[in-house]
C-alpha cells in the first residue's frame, strides 16, 4: 500500500516537473518572439521616419529586413505584421508564466488555445516561404518569430496530447503517450527546424554570409 501511494505521488511529481518544462519552453519561444516583435516594431517606424535608413536587421543582399519591410507581405491586413506579434506573443507569455505557476486551464480553453496557436503557426510559415521563395529575401528578426512559434505550438500540443484535452479514445491515447514518452515528438520537432534550415542554405548558400 505505501510502495504504491509513494509510486504514485513520484508519478505526479514526474507529471507536474514535465508540465514546467512545457510551458517553460513556451516561454521562451513567447519571449524570443515578443522580443523579434517589439524589435522590428521600432525598426519600422525608422523606416516610417526614414524611407532610405538602413536598418540594424539588414545585414547583406540575402539578410535584409528593410527590403522585406517594404513588401505588401509585411502589411497582410493594412498593418504591420509586428502588431499583431506584439499582441498575440504577450498573451504567449502570460500563458506560459501562468502555466508554470500551476494554473489549471479549462479543457475547452485548451482547445481553443492550440487552434489559435496552430493559425499563428500557419501564418508564421507562410510569410517564411513568401520570403524564402516570392520576395527571395530573409528577414533576420523573422526567423526568430518564424522558429519561436513552432516551439510555442509544439509545446502547445504536447500538453494537450499529454493530457488528452482531445479525448482521444483509450487505445489510441495509448499510443500517444508512448510516443510522447519516447521523446518522439521532440525529435520530429527538431527534425523540422533542421528541414528548414536546409531549405535555407539550399535556397540561398554562401549569400547568407556575403
């Protein structure tokens, strides 16, 4: 009876430390993201004030994020991008901060949450590639906010499937868990960021160091 009140407890203390580091995780990438946001928010009115200043985030043909700046990809809905990070990043990090101080969101919230949070990545990957591929020019800052936010939703994701906030049925939560446990869904996501980072240096080479 003890052994098993004490496996059980260990099990709990296992589950609350592996929270933390979820939403620790979110943190990070909500506060790199917030940071690239605010960042290209202050380079923008530069270029607000200055048409011809060349930004701190423009380092050579390849890196430049004043030509980016200029693009009608960066004003999507009538107005910088960057304000819609400012906003939606915030609310990131109060999540994450809340989350690591044991706050117990409702199940529907946490759908709601990773829907959210999978539009923001979806957005955050299409701008990748109208850079990658359309404007053929990297914003700096951006892959900063493009790489945070797949950590933000992949952390996202891996509670709920944690917790199966998607009430997944018996045996396929089983499976789940064990891939999660397996640390698969780590190596997928790093598998992915490398992806990307190939897909760079493929597209452009040594002009990232030109």
């Amino acid at each position: 009876m003890f052994n098993k009140l004490k496996q059980l407890l260990h099990k709990k203390e296992v589950g609350i430390r592996n929270d933390r580091t979820i939403f620790a995780v979110m943190l990070i990438g909500g506060t790199a993201a917030l940071i690239a946001a605010f960042t290209l928010t202050i380079e923008k009115f530069h270029l607000y004030e200055d048409p011809n200043a060349i930004l701190s985030c423009s380092i050579n043909i390849v890196l430049n994020c004043t030509q980016v700046m200029q693009t009608w990809q960066s004003s999507v809905f009538g107005f910088p991008n960057m304000v819609i990070g400012l906003m939606a990043y915030a609310v990131v990090v109060t999540v994450a901060l809340a989350g690591l101080a044991g706050v117990k969101f409702p199940r529907w919230w946490l759908i709601t949450a990773n829907i959210g949070f999978f539009l923001g990545l979806m957005f955050s990957y299409w701008l990748f590639f109208q850079s990658m591929y359309v404007i053929e020019v990297l914003c700096p800052w951006c892959l900063i906010v493009t790489t945070s936010t797949t950590l933000i939703f992949s952390s996202m994701l891996h509670y709920n499937l944690k917790h199966n906030i998607f009430g997944f049925k018996k045996k396929l939560d089983a499976s789940i868990q064990k891939f999660l446990e397996g640390g698969y869904h780590q190596m997928v996501v790093l598998s992915w960021i490398a992806l990307m980072v190939a897909l760079v240096f493929l597209k452009f080479g040594e002009g990232l160091f030109a």
